[in-house]
C-alpha cells in the first residue's frame, strides 16, 4: 500500500511516499481503508524527534495520528463493528499511521463515523476533539456557569473546544486574530480577544479553568486570570512529574520533567492555582459520544483545507505555519 513515512528523525525533511506492507491484523484489531486523513502538529512533532523522549518510536514509521474510513477486514475476538462499518478513530500511540491506503486499529479506539458529516468531515475530529473532552470534561470537570478560557480559538483544538464548552453551559473565552472573530462569535465564544492588539491578562478574571495551547509566556499570563483553587490545563507544555508517572517513563524522565515545570508549578502553588499538563490519549468510548454530539449539531467539524493524499507534505507544511482555521485534511480514496 501507499503511505507517507519518516525514516529518520528530521525537522526540516519531507515526508517519503512509500510501498509499505498492509498492517497485519491482532485479535482486536479491525483493518480500516483509509478514506481522509487528519493532519496534527503532533505529526510534525514527532516528525522532528521532539517527542522521542517520552513516545519513542521504531523508524520507518508511517505518521498520521487521525482516520476516516470503511472496516475492511475484522480480527476473530471484534465485537463492536462488521465489515462496511464507517469509522473513524485516533488511533492508539505506538499504533500510529493514518497516512496511508489501510491501517489496523483496536476496535476500543475507533467509534462508528457520524452519519450527518462526510469521510473528511471526520477525519478532522477525533485528536482535536478527544483532547477537547479531555481537557475539559475529564480533567476540569467543567460545570454549567463556569468560565473558560479557551487559547488559540481558531484551531483544531480550540474550534472544537469552545464549541463543548458552550454545550457543558460554560462562559467561553478565546483568542485569535481580528480575520477570525466572525468564526468564533459563530462558535458561540462569549468574549473575543484579538492576541495580536490586546492582553487578554487585562481583559480577563477570576477564570475557573484555562485550556493553554500555547508558549511558555502564555502559560505563565494565564495564571493572572485564575481564581484560587482554578485549573491551568496546558496541552502544549511543559509535562510535569505527574504526567510521567502516568505513562510510567524511566525514572530519568521524570527528573527532566520535574525540572523544565517546576518553574510554573511553583508560581502555580503560590497563587493556589492547579496546574497539570495533559496529553491526549485514544478513546473509542468517548468518540462514540462525540458522534452523537455531531450528529446531534451541537458540535460541527470546521475545515480549512483539503489536500488531496499526494500533498500530504504541503498539508503538513500549512498546519506548521500556524495559521489553520480549524482542521488540514488529506483526502485519500
Ligand atoms: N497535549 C495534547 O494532547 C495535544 C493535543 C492537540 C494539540 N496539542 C498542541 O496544542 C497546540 C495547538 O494545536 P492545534 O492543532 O489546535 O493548533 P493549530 O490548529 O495549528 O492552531 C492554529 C490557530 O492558532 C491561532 N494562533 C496562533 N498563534 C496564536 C496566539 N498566540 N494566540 C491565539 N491564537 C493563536 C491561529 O490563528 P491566527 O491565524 O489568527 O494567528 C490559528 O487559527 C499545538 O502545540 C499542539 O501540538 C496538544
């Protein structure tokens, strides 16, 4: 089959175009064609060797941490999906590889694809909105009424965010720039800040939780804006000790971790502010809800660009860039 692989860690390099074999298939696992794939910053991160430390990866890896597509084979213990099923799936860390024509998934990864969204629709949901869910359902347990400042509104993550946040009855903070308000005020943001003319630091307080996406200047700004006993949750760093206890890393590890955060954990305890960094993990059952909210319109896929599968390298380029509004797809059948 065709795929798009890293042979080497490498910031600046391409992607190859490849003949790899079809996945062999565990008890478990379903083989999925690939239709769409979604493109992550986390491709590129890994890409890079960025994140070798703590996922380490076996080279040549096929990349792609989102897929769209039709069960095509199912392995002899699969309960959840049949043959011609559409799903759609994050899969698995170490199980990686969506770009490309087929990929074997856990069927506890995958969720049946919503009806009411195309393949590429789908494609673009399951890392942005799991770690969306995550954040705000699993580790802040956002309440009705609760305000949440959601960091970098016109992106993968943040589209999607701000959308579950305005279901769980939250009051919804965002940033982005002016050529994007129309987007978010859409979205149902209840206050709009332009990052590029004002400081959100002034502007916004006594927040219950902020979702932090991004640098480390942000990260420390925003803990100006919560109350006592608020929640800082960053998905882009710095991982803490408690995080490498959670996926169980050597010891070495959790110093290194312990080290680079201990900086904002400290000004996080004397401000009596929670501070935890997340990353997100695959999650077929919390997928499935995420397919009745869909299919429910409470949440709506929003896309940028779709690639076709040969400029997969230029749909990873233009998510580096940094100016995506909403998700990057590859369409690959
Ligand atoms: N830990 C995890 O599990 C996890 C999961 C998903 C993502 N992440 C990380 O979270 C970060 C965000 O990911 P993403 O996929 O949502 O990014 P993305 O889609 O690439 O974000 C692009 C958007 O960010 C906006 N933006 C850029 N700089 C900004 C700033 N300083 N303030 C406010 N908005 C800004 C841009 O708007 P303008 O064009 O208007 O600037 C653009 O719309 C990345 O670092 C990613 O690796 C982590």
């Amino acid at each position: 089959m065709k795929a798009f692989i890293i042979n080497k860690y490498n910031k600046k390099g391409s992607l190859q175009y490849a003949d790899m074999p079809i996945p062999k298939l565990k008890d478990n696992d379903i083989l999925v064609e690939v239709h769409a794939a979604g493109i992550n910053l986390l491709d590129s991160k890994i890409k890079s060797g960025e994140f070798k430390l703590i996922l380490p990866y076996k080279l040549p890896l096929i990349l792609g941490h989102d897929a769209a597509g039709v069960v095509v084979q199912a392995g002899k213990n699969v309960k959840k999906f049949k043959i011609g099923d559409q799903v759609y799936a994050r899969p698995a860390d170490h199980r990686i590889g969506t770009f490309a024509e087929f990929i074997a998934i856990d069927e506890k990864d995958a969720a049946l694809k919503p009806k009411n969204i195309s393949m590429e629709e789908a494609a673009s949901i399951p890392l942005a909105a799991l770690t969306a869910w995550q954040v705000l359902i699993e580790r802040a347990q956002i309440k009705a009424g609760q305000k949440v400042f959601i960091q970098a509104g016109s992106g993968g993550v943040g589209t999607l965010a701000i959308q579950l946040a305005k279901h769980l009855g939250a009051v919804a903070a965002s940033t982005t720039s002016a050529k994007n308000f129309d987007l978010l005020k859409d979205l149902g943001t209840d206050i709009v800040i332009d990052y590029q003319n004002s400081d959100f630091e002034n502007i916004l307080s006594d927040y219950d939780v902020v979702l932090n996406s991004q640098d480390q200047k942000t990260l420390e700004k925003s803990l100006k804006i919560l109350k006592p006993g608020g929640k800082l949750i960053s998905i882009s760093g710095p991982p803490t000790p408690d995080f490498a206890k959670e996926i169980g890393t050597p010891w070495f590890i959790k110093i290194i971790l312990s080290l680079v955060s201990s900086g904002i954990r400290k000004k996080a305890r004397n401000k009596n502010v929670e501070y935890s960094f997340l990353f997100m993990k695959a999650d077929g059952q919390q997928l499935s809800k995420i397919t009745a909210l869909i299919e429910a319109d409470i949440i709506k896929p929003v896309i940028d660009k779709i690639f076709p599968f040969d400029k997969t390298n230029e749909a990873l380029s233009y998510v580096e860039s940094g100016r995506a509004k909403g998700k990057v797809v590859v369409k690959i059948k």
